[in-house]
C-alpha cells in the first residue's frame, strides 16, 4: 500500500513539474466585464496555472501594459491596420521585457519600446506593429534568433551586437544597427536621418544577407 501511494505520489509531481505535457490558452482582457481568465499580461505571467508552451490570446480591443516576460508562451492579438473592421486592435501599451526563449508574439499593437534582457533568446514577432525601439538592456548581445516578420517597426532596431537577426516582409521606419550575420529581405525601410554623414539606414550590419530591400535614406547631408 506503502508504494502504490509512493508511486502515485511521484506521477503527480512529474505531471505538475512537465510544462509542456499540455499546453493551454488562455483570454486577457483589461475589461473586468469580459469576464477572461486575466485582466494583464503580468497577472497571466504571473500565474501559477500558466506554463511554458501556453498561449495567451488578447481580446478585440482589449488594452493592456507592457511587463516583463519569462515564460516560453506565445501572445496572440488580432493584428494591426484593422481600420473599418469589426475586430479592433489589440493594445500592448508600454515596453515589454524579454528574459526567456522560445518567445513568439504575433498579431499586437506594441505602444512601447521592445527590450531584451538575460536570457533573451529565439524570439519571433510576427504581424505586429512596434512603435518603440526594438534593443538589447544591460546584456552583452542576444544570441538569436530574433525574427521580425511582417511588422512595421516605427523607431527600428538598435542592437550594440545583436546576431542571427531575421527580418523579412516588414516596413521599418528607422534605422537597423549593430547587427552581425542577419538576414535582411523584402523589407521597406525608411529613415529620415540627419545632417551628420554617417547617419544612414543602415549602420554597423556585419556578415550579413541584404537582399530585395527598398532602401529610403532621406539623409540631409547625401
């Protein structure tokens, strides 16, 4: 009896310690009346029910702050440009701070500034618009892979060395820098720059693929 307790007692804690045996999702809305299982990413993040491999899906409409991330999930708005549509934008509206992997963030409003602290890696963004600065924040470099796909980036990135950067189908409204062995493809980047002559759209990419881009650089001084 002795050990057919003993014996159930440790399958209980292996299926409470295995993260990704089963993978839920999970509703965020601000609004208390939307009755979703989180008002706030932070409360989700925070949450002993959510795990790594879970995912985290934001209402139509719904507006919620930025907060710090260190849990492998996937976050899930309804994307952007929805002007005229019955689905309205879902709002993440101050900076969010990666310090996990294994990250993916699609279809959200990003009001703020993207950070990547320790641990920061294998992160997508995905159908997202980023008003902030996308940048690294008291680390020596991120390893990658950082993938942007199909965003519009309003401040572009600026990594003191980032590697393994994969950027592709995006409008960027800003300047790439410090990036080492990207691939750079079929993006349009736009930067207004300065009088300075080494103030271009693209600075400091080293080893890497630049392909099929639409490169606008309204530097005064060129």
């Amino acid at each position: 009896m002795k050990r057919f307790l003993l014996l159930a007692l440790v399958s209980v804690v292996l299926v409470l310690s295995s993260e990704d045996v089963c993978a839920r999702s999970w509703r965020i809305n601000s609004s208390t009346e939307a009755k979703a299982d989180f008002t706030s990413l932070s409360e989700a993040l925070k949450s002993l029910e959510v795990f790594n491999g879970d995912t985290l899906y934001l209402d139509s409409g719904c507006y919620v702050s930025g907060t710090s991330i260190n849990k492998s999930v996937t976050i899930i708005g309804t994307g952007f440009n929805l002007s005229g549509s019955p689905i309205k934008e879902a709002v993440i509206g101050s900076t969010l701070e990666i310090g996990t992997s294994n990250l993916k963030v699609e279809g959200c409003v990003i009001n703020g500034s993207v950070e990547f602290r320790k641990n920061a890696a294998d992160v997508t963004f995905e159908r997202c618009r980023i008003l902030g600065n996308i940048s690294e924040y008291a680390v020596p470099t991120i390893s990658g892979p950082v993938k942007i796909l199909s965003c519009f980036l309003g401040k572009g990135i600026g990594q003191q060395s980032g590697n393994n950067f994969v950027i592709s189908n995006s409008i960027i409204r800003g300047q790439l820098a410090g990036l080492n062995s990207a691939t750079i493809t079929n993006n349009v980047i736009v930067y207004d720059g300065d009088d300075s002559k080494t103030d271009y759209a693209l600075v400091d990419i080293k080893n890497s693929n630049i392909s099929n881009n639409i490169i606008i650089n309204t530097n005064l001084s060129t």
